[in-house]
C-alpha cells in the first residue's frame, strides 16, 4: 500500500478519465459504508434508474464488487478488462512498478461501469477518503461520511477528530454532505464542508423504528434504521432523485439484502435444529452495534466462532460482546493479515471458554457442535464471514449471492 493518489490520477488520466462519465454517490466512513451503498443502489433500482455499484471487499467471489442494474460483472468482462488493464501499464510505461489491487480494482470498475452506460455510480472508498484511490471521481452528486470512529489509526490518525479530516477528503467544492458522525468528528466534517462551501447535513441516529421503513427491512438493527435515515436524507438532496415515488423508496429498502451484516440461518444438524448468525462486525464500535442488535432480538447467549486482522483492536472488541460468550472457537482467517488464534485465545474474556481450531472448517464444525439451544455467533472479519458461507452444510442453506 501506497497512501497516495498521485499514481490513480495518472493513470486514470491514460484512460481518459472514464470515472467522470457517471454521476457518483461517494461514501466513506468507519462502518455501515457498504449497507448504505447497497441502499442507495436498491432505490436506486427500484426507481428505473440505470445505476452502478463498487463496494469492498467481497465475501466469496471478486465479482461481488462490481454490480451494474442489478448483475455483477461477468467473468468475461473482468477477465477482459483485467487483461487490457496489465496490458496498458505495460505499455504506457508508467513512473511506477505497478499499481495495488485496490488501485487495479477501482480503475477497472470505472472501466466497466462507464461501459455499462450507467447514469449514477455508488462508490464505496476502501480506507479514508482524502487519499483512497475512488477519491479521483469528477462528477460527484453526494458525498456521504456515515461515521467515524478510531480505526486505522497509524495510517489515518491517532484521534477522531483526524481520522475525520482524512474521510472529509471526498467532500467536493459545492456539493452537497450528509454524515451521521458525532461530536468533534462532526466539527471536522463541517470545517473541511466550509472550506469547500458545501453544504452539510447531518442526521442522528434513531431511537425508534421510523415508520417509514418498511415492514419489511432485511437489514438488522438500529444502526440500520441509522444508515436508512442517511440515504433518505442523500436521496433528498439530488435534484433527480428527490421525486422518486415513496412506494419505490420502500421498494428498494425491502430489496437491499446485504449478505454477511447480521444474516441469519436456520438448518437441521443431525436431527437438530441449529440457529447461525453471520456478521462482519469487525471494529469495537461495529461490536456493541452487534451486542444492541442481539439484544434487540432477544439473544444474550450465545457460542462464538471469531477470527480476526492482526491490525484490528481485538480486545475491545472481545470486550464488547463477553457477557454473551458461552463458549468460542478461534480460528485463522483466510488473509496474509490475520491474528493468530494463539493471541486471540489469550483474551481474558475468552479464558476457559475457547477452543483452537486446527484450521478453519475445524473452528467451524466445533462451534457448530456446541451449538443447539445457544445460536451461533460468527464474527470478527468479512474475509472469515466469507469462507464460512461456502462450508457444509451452511453452502447448502444461504441465498446465492449472484
């Protein structure tokens, strides 16, 4: 990683600057930036428009990330594009060695979403915001900042208030920012909107269940009723979006499944009924989002299936979520970047509760078994949420992703 955007603007610019040919919605934020940009692009949708998504990571195929009218690229067009991409490098001779797959990944979703013809773009940013490689997009609508918290601090800065300014870098001259960040977070947001005289709104979040959700909403909990009230207020403030019809507001929202945010199954093991939970909770603020949301429903026990990034803040996350833990299983995830199981077993609040899985369809079918009255509880990271999804018997239970 290069934190940088030098690089992304020279080589955009040997593409002729593709990103610039949709109008775009970027969000950046701690969490809730990818449920926020599948709302926007199910209203999105639901309203006929032609709209575009790229969001990251992805939980079992790269195809995930890069949706366009409701499918995913095909593998032919990632295939192509990826090939044209490695080629053109080549070929330009760029003042670099190479580009870093987020960077590849951005520039071939513009590629193809240019391609596709779409009229708006839902852009998720991958870290930050001032220096993330989507932060090069001309045409932007909207910029949403959902919230900040302490994360990536070595990188973004060692205070709210900093990693605020970092994620304020989407904010464009004029253009309208709605965030749901609190206290000295929020005052940043504002000092860098004031700077580029944009104008900035910002929503609260939610107490109660807002009536004009719809009966049916698939995302779970209230920081979802949160992440709502900000694509309802987003939608307001583009000119073309303001007069989509309610019916396909709610539309959208009961269409916005989001796989692997507190995604529930039910399934028979040996004869046994068995209740899993699948969240990429990842982050502490991410982990009581996820303890106020089993609650909310109920649940104050349960066994633990946990994998996590060793850059992640592990113990507050652990913290967070204790008092629910009957028994854990920690595992490897599938990443060059995850914690070892041996550091994560050391937690206190895991002493005397914890089994080490051999790898990780081991972990699995331990909790898995240990499991019956108590849910399941698999969390820590997207990347671990993923590679469950395909393990007997859940790959046989969860919707398709495509």
């Amino acid at each position: 990683m290069i934190f940088d955007l030098n690089r992304m603007k020279i080589f955009m610019d040997s593409l002729q600057n593709p990103q610039n040919l949709f109008q775009a919605i970027h969000i950046a934020g701690t969490n809730g930036k990818g449920s926020v940009a599948k709302m926007f692009y199910s209203i999105l949708k639901a309203a006929h428009k032609k709209v575009g998504l790229y969001t990251s990571p992805h939980l079992q195929k790269i195809q995930e990330r890069f949706q366009a009218s409701g499918k995913q690229i095909s593998s032919a067009d990632l295939s192509r594009l990826t090939f044209f991409l490695k080629n053109h490098v080549q070929r330009r001779m760029f003042p670099f060695n190479s580009l870093t797959q987020f960077e590849f990944l951005t520039a071939l979703s513009f590629l193809w979403l240019a391609e596709q013809k779409v009229e708006y773009s839902v852009i998720e940013t991958g870290l930050g915001g001032r220096l993330d490689a989507t932060n090069v997009m001309g045409n932007v609508v909207l910029a949403v900042i959902t919230n900040v918290d302490l994360e990536h601090t070595q990188l973004l800065g060692k205070t709210r208030r900093e990693i605020a300014f970092e994620k304020a870098g989407i904010i464009k001259k004029n253009i309208p920012v709605i965030t749901g960040a609190k206290g000295e977070a929020r005052n940043a947001i504002k000092e860098m909107a004031r700077l580029k005289k944009a104008p900035v709104y910002y929503v609260p979040a939610l107490k109660l269940r807002p009536p004009w959700l719809p009966r049916f909403f698939p995302l779970q909990g209230r920081h979802q009723w949160h992440n709502a009230a900000i694509v309802k207020k987003g939608i307001s403030l583009i000119p073309d979006l303001e007069r989509i019809k309610p019916r396909k507001f709610k539309e959208g929202l009961r269409k916005a499944v989001w796989p692997g945010r507190f995604e529930k199954f039910e399934f028979k093991y040996f004869g046994k009924k068995r209740i899993v939970f699948l969240d990429g909770a990842h982050n502490p603020a991410a982990a009581k989002a996820l303890k106020d949301t089993l609650l909310d429903q109920g649940i104050n026990k349960v066994v633990l299936l946990w994998g996590m990034l060793k850059d992640k803040d592990r113990r507050k996350f652990i913290q967070e979520l204790a008092p629910f833990i009957v028994k854990a299983a920690v595992v490897t995830l599938p990443s060059p970047r995850t914690c070892d199981p041996k550091v994560l077993s050391m937690e206190k609040a895991l002493q005397g509760k914890f089994y080490i899985g051999k790898n990780l369809e081991d972990g699995w079918m331990w909790s898995l078994r240990e499991s019956g009255e108590v849910p399941l509880l698999v969390t820590g990271s997207l990347y671990l949420v993923g590679a469950v999804r395909g393990l007997a018997p859940l790959r046989n239970v969860h919707p398709n992703l495509d």
